[in-house]
C-alpha cells in the first residue's frame, strides 16, 4: 500500500507539473493551509496517512477518516472534477419515494418464489426497469426521501407503515436520485418514527438530554448524516430541517406528559426560543455541509391562517435561516383548491423573501382517504386523482413562487404483493390508496403523467 501511495505522489506530481494546474484560494483541500490546493496538499495528505497522526484536517472528504480517499479527494478539488454544479433554480415536480427499496426488495422475493406479476408497470402495462430513471422521462425533476434518526426503535405498527428509513437506506435512493439527474430533497424527522403535527417525538438515544445538549446534539446528527450522504454521492439539493412542525419539535420522549412535551402554540411564547434553537442548530450544520442546498421548514395548517402565520412570524422574530416554506395539502384533510390559494395568499403576501413548495399532496383513485369528501369535484377514480392533480397544477401556476409539488407515496404499489408474505404495508391490509400505482393492476394512473404540468411553463 505504501509503494501504490509513492507511486501515485510521483506520477501525480509530474503530471500536475506538466500541467501547472493549481486551484486558488480554495479552503475545501487546503490542507496545509497556505491558500492553495495544489501538489504540496496531496503531499501533506499523504504524510499525514503515513504518520498515522489522525489529523482531521486532511478528512478532505468528511467521511470521519484519513486515507487514500482523501487524497483522490484532493486530487478531483484540484483537476476540478469535485466541483458541484451551480443549483437548479428552477420548479420542481415529483414525489417522496421513500419506500421505492422496500416495494422493489419485496418484488425481487416474490418474483423469486413464482410471482412473475410483482413489478412496476407504465399505463400500458409495459414493465418498468428503474422508477426513478423512468420518472424522469414522464417529466419528474425532484423527489424526496425521510430520514429518522432510528427507526428500529418505533413500533411494530408504524414500521409496518413504513417507518424503516435509515440512513443507510437514503445513501442508497439519494444516490440514485441524483445519479438519474435529478434533484433531491432530504426530509429530516428528528424523531424515530412518524414525525407530523401531533407526535414529534424526541429519539429514545436523546432522551436524557436537557435542552442545550439536545440542540448541540441536533447539529451534530444532521452534520454527520449530510456528511456521510456527500461521501455516498447524494449530496441533498433541499433540506427540511423537520417534518410538519407547525407546533415545534423534540418534545419529550414517549410516554412524557402532555404538560412537559414542551410544544409550541399561538397565543403563547413558550418553548418558541427553544424551538428555533434547535432550528438554528440544524440549518447551521446545513449551511456549513451544503452551502447550495436550501432549506425548508415544513408546516401543514394551511387551512389553519392564523397558526401558519404565526408560526413563519415566530421564525423572521427569531432569525431562524432557510430559504423555502413548505406546505403540506391535502384535500381531504385541508379542504379545496380556494383553501390552498388563501394561504398560498397569506404567506407569499407576509414572508415575499421566501420562495414556497408543496411538499406533500394526494389524491385518491380508488376509496375514500381522510375525513373530506371531494368525491363530487373529482371521483375516486382514475380519471378523478387525474382532474385533482391537473386542477391543483392549474391553481400554482400562477403564483411565481412556488417552486416544487411533490406527491406523497406515490410508489405505493402491492401489486403481486398484497395478502401475501411479501405484502409491505401489512399493518391490517390497510393499503394507501392514493398512491400513483394501482394496487390491483400494478399499472401507473393517469396523475402520474400529469404532475409534468407544474415545470411546463
């Protein structure tokens, strides 16, 4: 190893002399810190291996280790092919795929004990070979995937619902995402499991911690996740900094009372400090890891004004840092199109730093989901989830803005799976049914294609 090490310095320097390439004033390589990354930084990189000295500041790649990585690191700085891409600025359009590795893992294993139907399918019935890959073509720029912090600690039921991403299992789909050229959107849930406006539970590994350790603890997590997602090659060109926190997040650990969980309401300041401190903590590690990454905090009260208002004046009071707000909506939950358009409205008019995303929408094709019933203006059909989706993309529009939609679980797909061992959402067959796959046919319905709308402009 240490001949291969020699060997490269000697060849890399003759051809760096040759071609007098030098990089200057770049601080990511700057090893020796002299205002450079040049020859002399893989020289310091490679002394630093050969010393075994553990000084982190030849970590060039932020893997939390020094070796022959870091050199090659050093290497690409100089020969300009580390160099990120300026960041899109444009809309952006597709789904929270979170569960695709899971759907695709469980159709390999059906497909192996003789379900030959267990696959993804286009509206014509023709096999799908990659889903990212084929989304991109039917006009899907973005999509999105949620990290908590330790799934295997959430209950039975929840994981049964799809609580089982890791990191481990976004480094893969993050990759992947951006591999197919597409934008990717990284959604922190600071939390083992479900994260949303009624359970924003702190990790059971961080639950004797008192407020100051916790918000220290909050930057060190996302520090090191954005870390090992870089060194994975799925650096994040969005960050939500949390998953619908209109009334705070970390609250307490399960089974705290009610009175302790330390929300965070309108009509009162408390535990709004301690919220945008922990906000704080993790936009910091956001801006330090991925400085062209935006972020996002993510509420869902868009039929609620006066708490949506609220809670985006609670960050401008507080200085918290991010660039985008990003809304949750539903029909059957939120209420029609005019709802939408009030608090797309309200914020644009309040918060006009601000750019806007719908980053979680849906709509059924067959059964009724939520408390709502639309089923007058769009029928639970195909053609009804098609109409939701072309009048919802109608009614963003115009609203400059807004800048991404996203639907939520689209990749629901039991087809060859479902009442089978293999089934994925097998917490009492309760299928999701407003996905963008039929559960019946395996097929992709008609709003798959229709989202393509939104960036058609």
């Amino acid at each position: 190893m240490v001949m291969k090490v020699y060997y490269k310095r000697i060849l890399l320097a003759l051809a760096l002399t040759l071609a007098s390439v030098s990089a200057n004033a770049a601080s990511r390589g700057d090893v020796n810190d002299d205002g450079e990354v040049n020859i002399a930084d893989v020289n310091a990189v490679i002394d630093i291996i050969l010393s075994g000295s553990g000084n982190i500041a030849a970590d060039v790649n932020g893997d939390g280790e020094v070796n022959i990585a870091d050199v090659n690191a050093v290497i690409d700085i100089i020969l300009g092919g580390d160099e990120e891409p300026e960041p899109y600025d444009g809309p952006v359009v597709g789904g929270d795929i979170s569960m695709l590795t899971k759907y695709e893992a469980h159709q390999q294993m059906a497909l192996r004990y003789g379900i030959r139907t267990a696959h993804y399918y286009d509206k014509n019935g023709q096999m799908i070979d990659d889903v990212i890959t084929w989304t991109k073509q039917q006009g899907w720029n973005a999509a999105r995937v949620r990290l908590f912090v330790n799934p295997a600690n959430a209950s039975a039921a929840d994981v049964g619902q799809g609580v089982v991403q890791n990191l481990d299992t976004v480094k893969v789909l993050g990759r992947r995402i951006k591999e197919a050229g597409m934008q990717f959107m990284l959604d922190f849930h600071y939390s083992d499991s479900w994260a949303d406006p009624v359970k924003q539970y702190t990790p059971a590994e961080w639950a004797g911690l008192d407020d100051e350790a916790l918000v220290q603890k909050v930057y060190e997590y996302t520090r090191d996740c954005l870390r090992a997602l870089k060194a994975a090659g799925a650096t994040p060109d969005y960050i939500q900094t949390g998953n619908e926190i209109s009334y705070g997040m970390l609250w307490g650990p399960v089974g705290t009372p009610t009175a302790q969980l330390k929300k965070c309401y309108s009509g009162s300041e408390d535990n709004w400090g301690r919220f945008a401190e922990l906000l704080k903590a993790a936009g910091r590690a956001c801006r330090e890891e991925c400085p062209k990454a935006k972020i996002i905090l993510h509420t869902e009260r868009v039929a609620k004004l006066s708490i949506l208002t609220n809670f985006y004046n609670q960050m401008r009071s507080k200085q918290v840092d991010y660039d985008i707000i990003g809304l949750s909506y539903y029909p059957y939950f939120h209420g029609d199109l005019a709802t939408l358009a009030a608090a797309l409205n309200t914020v644009g008019n309040s918060y006009q730093d601000k750019e806007i995303m719908i980053v979680e929408t849906g709509y059924s094709y067959h059964y009724k989901v939520g408390d709502l019933d639309y089923s007058s203006t769009w029928p639970l059909t195909y053609e009804g989830q098609r109409r939701f989706t072309a009048d919802l993309v109608a009614r963003l529009k115009p609203y400059a803005k807004v800048k991404g939609l996203f639907w939520w679980f689209p990749e629901a797909n039991e087809y060859g799976l479902g009442g089978s061992n293999w089934s994925v959402l097998h917490v009492n067959d309760a299928w999701y049914n407003a996905g963008l796959w039929d559960h019946e046919t395996g097929r992709a319905t008609p709003a798959l294609y229709e989202l393509k709308g939104f960036v058609e402009r």
